[in-house]
C-alpha cells in the first residue's frame, strides 16, 4: 500500500527545496514524484516508510485521493505516460494497428481470443505498475 502526500516545493532565487524521501539500507530514495498540478507537487511513498524530517520550508501532508485528484494526477504524471506508452509499444510489438482491427472484426474466433488475451496482459501489467505509485 502507499501514501500519497502533497507539499508545494520552496523556490527563491538561490535554492528550490523539496521533500526529503526515505531512504533504503543502500541510501537509495524510497518513493518517487507522481506529478505537479497548479504548484502542488505530490508524490507516493510505501505506507510503511518512515518520513524523515522534512525542511521548515515546505509542509508535507498526507492526501485523502478523490477520484478527481486521482484523475488529475493520472492526466499529469510523466509516469503514467511513460507506462501508457510502454502498454502501447508491448502490445504494437506484436500487434499492429491494421491486424487489431482486423482481429476485432473477426471476433470471435480463436485468433481474436488469443489477441484480446495478450492486450489483456499488457494493460493488466500497466494497470499494476499505476497501482505502484498510488494510481
């Protein structure tokens, strides 16, 4: 399970100060930036890492994810592009445009069938990688 928290990043003319995100036992970042709508940048964390303490600068808070929110962060996150993008190419990698539609016409046979389950697969697989950051 994750968290999502929101904060809005500190920028003067010398420094920007974001959030600070756990670390492992390999000092490698726990969690990861999902995207920033109208200077609110949020972001999702395991829910059983532990928040360092943060900068004075900024306030992180925890974000109760209505379907709208979690509508907006899925329109604006570069993740969630790069992993509809990467549905796409694992699915045209087999697959073009011409032969789905082609095979959606024939519907049902057992080519259709066998196509319908490799897409499945696919968007089952982007659909996890969403879950991953919160979406």
């Amino acid at each position: 399970m994750n968290v999502i928290y929101s904060y809005q990043k500190f920028i003067d003319a010398q420094r920007t100060v974001e959030i600070r995100f756990p670390e492992d036992e390999n000092h490698q970042r726990i969690g990861e930036e999902i995207a920033t709508i109208n200077g609110t940048t949020y972001v999702c964390i395991p829910s059983d890492a532990i928040l360092p303490t943060q900068p004075v600068e900024i306030n992180v808070v925890a974000v109760d994810v209505t379907p709208e929110l979690k509508n907006e962060l899925r329109a604006a996150s570069p993740k969630v592009r790069w992993i509809n993008d990467q549905v796409r190419q694992k699915i045209e990698s087999v697959y073009s445009v011409s032969d789905e539609i082609k095979l959606i016409r024939t519907a049902p046979s057992a080519e259709f069938e066998a196509y319908n389950e490799f897409a499945e697969n696919c968007r089952a697989w982007g659909r996890a990688e969403k879950a991953k950051i919160g979406l």
